[in-house]
C-alpha cells in the first residue's frame, strides 16, 4: 500500500499540473497597471473626503485651547481683584507679554502675565499666555490684549504706563467701577453702561488691535498682516464667559 501524502511541494504541483516553473512563479501576487491604479485612485479619493473632517477637528481643538487660555487668564484677573479690594492689576500695557519674552526684572511689572506669575495668581509659565497654535504674534512675544485704552468708560481699565516725561499716567480701576467697552461721547456705538457680562477682558492679539499704529509705535508691535487662523478673535468677559466675534463684530475699537 502506497504511503498517503498530505502535502505536496510546489514542484510536485507543478509536475502534476503539467505547469513550468516560470507560469508558476507569474502567476502568483501580481497585480496589473489597472488594478493599481484604481487602488491609487480610491484611497485619493478617501483622503479627499477625510480631510476637510481633519481641518475641522483641528480648527475645533486649537480654538478649545485658545477659549482655556483666556478663561484661564480671566480667573488669576478675578482672583487678584477679590484680594485687592476689587482692584484690578495694573499699572500695565495693553500687550499680554509672554512670560518667557520678559527678561528683565524692572519690566515684570508692566505685563499682565508676569504680574499675575509673581503675585502667584498663576503658573510660572508661558502655558496659558502664547499662541495655541503659532499664528505670528508669538515671534513678537505678544498674544493677548487687555481692554485698557482711552475709548472705555473710564478709561484705561488696567491703568496705563507712559515713557514721555509729564505724559498723564492712570491707575487702574475697581471691577464695580466699569461702565462700558465704548464712550458713546467718542463713538456712536458706544454706550452709557454695560453689564459687566458684556464688557471685555481680554482677546487675542493681532495685527489690527496691536499694530505699530494702535500702540504707539512699541517694539514688541505685530506686524499689520497678523490674523488668528480661525477668522476672528475670542473675547473673555468680565463673568469669565467667552464669545467669539469674527471682524466687524468686534464689541470695541481695538
């Protein structure tokens, strides 16, 4: 009786089948020019639909980071008022500085950053105060703005600094003493008094509210051409909430 076999080598197939080697070996895994390219063609077209979903999750993260950073920054503002007797920090300069920027020690005391970092309302880090995703104003050290500026009522909300000899200085104000983001007397959009719900705190700096122009020609200035990638600035309010304003909508002039 002839021993069965279970398992034959492919050159037993082969001499079996009456195959060469070579019709073998062509056979097996090979895939024509049209097969490829339909392949090519299918995961193009997956990539294709995939990656307008992908710009929006990421569009939507960099923006959720940013909205944490402000309403991050707004809470050591409130912190620092209620010990303060309901003072805001100040005197200081529109521009946030990003703490890492802020080398010498005589200056830390004009940033909102460095003087929330040294009275210990935050972190000792520049987490919360640069740029979630690298848009220009980083290089500048400035990302953030502070509503401090002549417009308001009153003025200057955080006080203000001035390098010119006699140049008239400002102390910055109690919380309860904000009226409003506008004088109606300056501006006709302006308004008499606004909750504090609907006064702004803190933004996103660019080149429209920090430019050469807008503060006075200061070295850490942002070039003109400097917009956040999301079309837009994101506002923390006096209550800590944050809005979004596309330009045009902005509840100021700067």
């Amino acid at each position: 009786m002839e021993p069965r076999i279970f398992f034959k080598s492919s050159r037993n197939v082969a001499a079996d089948t009456g195959l060469s080697k070579v019709s073998l070996r062509a056979g097996v895994g090979a895939f024509s020019l049209m097969e490829m390219m339909i392949t090519v063609a299918i995961i193009g077209t997956l990539a294709a639909l995939c990656m307008p979903a992908w710009t929006k999750i990421k569009d939507n993260s960099m923006r959720a980071r940013d909205v944490s950073n402000l309403r991050g920054q707004a809470m050591a503002v409130l912190a620092y008022a209620g010990e303060h007797d309901g003072v805001l920090p100040g005197r200081i300069n529109r521009g946030v500085a990003i703490p890492s920027t802020v080398t010498t020690d005589s200056k830390r005391t004009y940033y909102l950053s460095t003087v929330l970092i040294d009275a210990g309302y935050c972190s000792k880090d520049d987490k919360i105060w640069k740029t979630v995703c690298g848009y220009g104003a980083d290089q500048f050290g400035v990302a953030y703005v502070v509503n401090s500026g002549k417009s308001s009522v009153p003025t200057y909300f955080f006080g203000n600094r001035s390098s010119t000899a006699g140049a008239t200085t400002y102390d910055p104000k109690r919380i309860v003493s904000l009226k409003s983001n506008l004088d109606p007397d300056k501006d006709p959009k302006g308004k008499d008094e606004e909750p504090l719900s609907q006064i702004w705190m803190i933004t996103n700096a660019d080149g429209e509210n920090y430019n050469s122009s807008t503060t006075g020609g200061l070295s850490n200035s942002l070039s003109e051409d400097v917009r956040t990638p999301w079309g837009g600035r994101h506002y923390v309010y006096f209550d800590a909430h944050v809005e979004f304003k596309r330009s045009g909508e902005y509840p100021s002039v700067n």
